[in-house]
C-alpha cells in the first residue's frame, strides 16, 4: 500500500507540472579542453544564424500522463543567436583564431579576417519534450543544425548536425530535468562541429602563401 501512495503521488505531482510553463536556461559553458584542434587557424562566424524551425515559437512541450501536449517549454535567449555565439566560444577554446560578425556589417579590411574561414549556420530544430513510459519517463532534447562554411579562395562546404541528449529516469517534469536533456545534446553537437570544421580545413589547407 505504501508503494501504491508514493507512485500516487509522484504521479499527481508529474501531472501538476505538466500543466505549467518552464523557462530554459540554455547552456553557455565551452568545453575548454580542445586548444590544440584549432592551431590558430582564422574564422569568422556569422551571429546570429538563421532561424529556421518549424516550431520557431518554442524550445520544448509537457505532457500530462496520457501523453497530451499540455504547456510551453521556452528558451531564455533566442535560440539561433545563442548557438552561433556558443559556437564561436568553442571555436575559440579550441584554439582557434573565432571572430563573431554579422551579415549586415563591411567586409573587414585587416589581412587576418579577409582571408578567414566564414561559418554560416541554420538552426533547424531545437525541442526538449518528456517520453512518458507507463512505470518511467524521460526527457529528450533534439537538435538539429546546418553549417555552411566558405573561404574566399573558393572553398565552399555544407553539413549538417544532428544530436539527442536524455535525461532517464524522470517521472516529473521540471525545469533543470530539461535543462539536464538540452545540455547533453548540446555539447555533443559542440564536439561535431568543432572536430567537423577542423577536419574540412585540415583536408583543405589554405594555398601557399595565402592566410589560414
């Protein structure tokens, strides 16, 4: 009988919360411990990228026990803004020479910056929801990312990323659950893309005399 009283319980508490609104902190820390990847090689990356979700109003769903979506996940900062510029961050703890730019700005003039490899980005999907099983649940994040890279030499790359993070086990809801999920797919994307655009220039060195 206490058994049956506590899983009552967590279950009138999972439902509460499924009816409420969360905000998610999204992740900002880099990694750090990369800084030889990118041997001070120069790029740019364009903040912010291109927003383009088919859910673009928010980051994520609750669900009540019956699977139902019930309440709005958001993000606590635009999401489109915020990967480019985690990007450039674990660009720059990668060693890397990461500069931020914008489309609307003038084409830099210093030699370091106009020969720089330019990432351009479309977040295609960023969703955090519950998968309710009957005796356990858990939450997973999705996200999905399309990079575009150039170099005025003519190089000219696209690839596109896709990662899950889980948080098992997880009966109720709650913000730092979803915030647990979110962090997960989000630093294994960050190793995709830092590893994936040190591979393209490593197999693409820039031509002799010109700046990397």
């Amino acid at each position: 009988m206490a058994t049956l009283a506590v899983l009552a319980l967590v279950v009138a508490i999972g439902s509460g919360c499924a009816f409420t609104d969360i905000n998610m902190r999204l992740p900002t820390d880099a990694r750090g411990d990369r800084r030889g990847i990118g041997q001070g090689r120069a790029v740019t990356v364009v903040v912010p990228f291109t927003d383009r979700r088919s859910v673009a109003g928010r980051c994520g769903m609750q669900k009540n026990g019956y699977n139902m979506d019930t309440a709005d996940a958001t993000c606590d900062q635009p999401p489109a803004e915020w990967l480019a510029r985690r990007l450039l961050s674990e660009l720059d703890s990668a060693g890397f020479h990461a500069i931020a730019t914008t489309e609307s700005e003038n084409p830099p003039t210093d030699s370091v910056t106009t020969d720089a490899s330019r990432v351009e980005g479309s977040l295609l999907k960023l969703f955090v929801e519950p998968v309710i099983g009957f005796w356990s649940g858990s939450l997973e994040a999705d996200l999905h990312v399309r990079l575009r890279v150039t170099r005025p030499d003519g190089l000219e790359a696209e690839r596109e990323f896709f990662s899950k993070g889980i948080r098992a086990g997880q009966m109720v809801s709650v913000t730092p659950a979803f915030e647990s999920a979110l962090r997960s797919a989000t630093s294994t994307m960050m190793d995709e893309m830092v590893l994936g655009i040190a591979q393209l220039l490593g197999d693409h060195p820039p031509a002799p005399g010109e700046s990397q």
